[in-house]
C-alpha cells in the first residue's frame, strides 16, 4: 500500500500527523512501522490467542480486523473461532449453521482432518475454523478428556505449515477453551477497552496466563495489551494512563478508535480494512498489523 502512519493518538490531534508532538500522552515517542515486506515463502504459523475473559471489549473484531490487515500485506491467516457464540465465523461471512464441521468437530471428533474442518472466505488470504453453539459443551466434555489442555494444540499443529498466523478467537471466560487456546499459543494479545472497569479482571487473565506458563506452556509469551474503543476525551487519557502504568511497553503504539463504522463492517460481514479502506480504524488496524511485523510477532 504504501502508506506509513504514525501510532498512538494523542488528545486533541490527528492520528495521521505528528507536527510539533514527539511524544503521546504516555510519554512514549511515535513509532512509525514500515509496511511489511512481500514473503518469499509461507508458513510455519505463529499461533496468537485473543483474549480478554470480559465481554465487549473488541475481541472479535480486533481479530477479524487484524487478520483483514495482515491478509492485505501478504500473510496467510486462519482464524480459529473459538466461541460458541461464532461471532468470528459471522462476521467473516460463514453461517455455520450450514457448515458439516466445526472446531468442535476437529476437538472430539479424531477421525477428522483439521484441513476438512477449515472454510475458506471471500476474503483473499482469510481461512476459518468456524464454530457455533455446538462448542457449549466442550467445556464439560474435556474435563473427561486425556490431555484436555493440549487438545487444540494437537489441531494446529497440523495446520501450521500452510498459514503464517493463526488467530484463536477466545471466548469471555477463563474455563478450559481458553486454557487449551493459551496452551496452543506462541502469544497473547489482550484487547482492552478505554474505560473505566478496563483493568478489572485482567488480573485474573494475566493469573491464568502465568499458570499457562508455569504448568503447560513455559514458552507462552504476551505480545501486547491493544487499546480498544479510544475516545479523545480526558476520561480515556485518563484510564490509557492506568493501562500503561499496569503494561507499559506491553501496550500497542497504536489505539483502536470506538467507530460506528466497525458495527457497520460487521453487518457486513467484512473486515473495515476491506469495507472501508480509507477509514481511520481500518488505517489504525493496518498500523497494528505493521508493528506485529516490525516486532517479529508476525513474518
């Protein structure tokens, strides 16, 4: 694309300048990410959980919008949905109501080929695993299971090789699912959104995390705390400040903006990169794509 766009808002000016501003509001110096360059080949995947146990906080749409800028510059994505509400799985345009196989499916059902269970959308470089609310019931169900945590990392693993990221779509709790997705991550991302009761609760993810670490997976890493749903008001300066004393170089340089357009991309079922290029938020995702690149999180 081409563009460059510098990160992190600053109160009362434009996200796209950074006349006269060194720094943001935290004190942190802009940082502008380069577009990323074409990959010569693909694959092995890196695997990042989304995850957030509090509800409405941008979770799926930063995955869904992620994966959008990712897929634009190049990267072979797969989002895993693994909530059984399938708000991923919708907002990607696959009614999986309609589809044989789901990620419950591939979890309990081990003569299944994970490859069989992925959908491919209309979106170039964009695969799901969907999920519906058939994944309720995993939850009592790998409780019985032999290696219960490791269950979706034995899936992944062999899908690994044909993408370069894959998203786990976490669902808002801290039950098994979302042990078994931090369990199969590289990484963590935490969404975030700038409001008052943003930290409540992360304390408790970040617990599970470091049980994650310490018990099953001691390479688990958290890439980064994304800031979601940012006004430009003192309030939301007030609460990124918070944020920041609790994650400091942890928190993404660049805030999603709270934007009708992302409701509206939704409906649409397409990422905002795709449905509206030109908007802010979309210019903001494409931005957060470009530091999981620049940082090596991402190929």
């Amino acid at each position: 694309m081409g563009e460059t766009y510098v990160a992190a808002p600053s109160r009362n000016t434009d996200i796209d300048k950074v006349d006269d501003m060194p720094t943001d509001f935290l004190g942190r110096e802009y940082e502008t990410f380069p577009a990323p360059e074409p990959l010569q080949q693909h694959g092995p995947a890196r695997v990042i959980a989304m995850c957030n146990q509090k509800g409405g906080v941008g979770k799926t749409t930063s995955s869904i919008n992620i994966a959008g800028a990712l897929a634009q510059y190049g990267r072979r994505v797969l989002i895993v949905d693994f909530d059984p509400q399938g708000a991923a799985t919708v907002g990607l345009g696959i009614n999986a109501n309609t589809v044989e196989s789901t990620i419950y499916t591939a979890l309990f059902d081990m003569s299944v080929d994970p490859h069989d269970v992925v959908q491919h959308t209309a979106f170039d470089n964009i695969d799901v695993i969907p999920a519906n609310i058939d994944l309720s019931a995993a939850e009592v169900q790998l409780v019985t299971e032999v290696g219960r945590e490791q269950i979706l990392n034995g899936v992944l693993r062999k899908l690994k090789a044909e993408y370069d990221v894959i998203i786990v779509d976490c669902q808002p709790s801290l039950g098994l699912l979302t042990v078994n997705a931090l369990a199969a991550a590289d990484g963590v991302i935490i969404p975030v959104a700038a409001e008052f009761f943003a930290l409540r609760g992360v304390a408790l993810l970040m617990q599970s995390i470091e049980k994650v670490q310490s018990r099953i997976n001691p390479a688990l890493e958290v890439y980064g705390v994304l800031v979601t749903m940012y006004t430009n008001t003192l309030h939301c300066e007030e609460v990124c400040q918070r944020i920041y004393e609790a994650f400091e170089n942890k928190v993404f340089h660049t805030f999603i903006s709270r934007s009708i357009k992302l409701p509206d991309s939704s409906v649409a079922a397409a990422p905002i990169v795709i449905y509206a290029p030109g908007h802010k938020t979309a210019k903001e995702y494409r931005e957060v794509a470009r530091e999981l690149v620049s940082r090596g999180i991402v190929a």
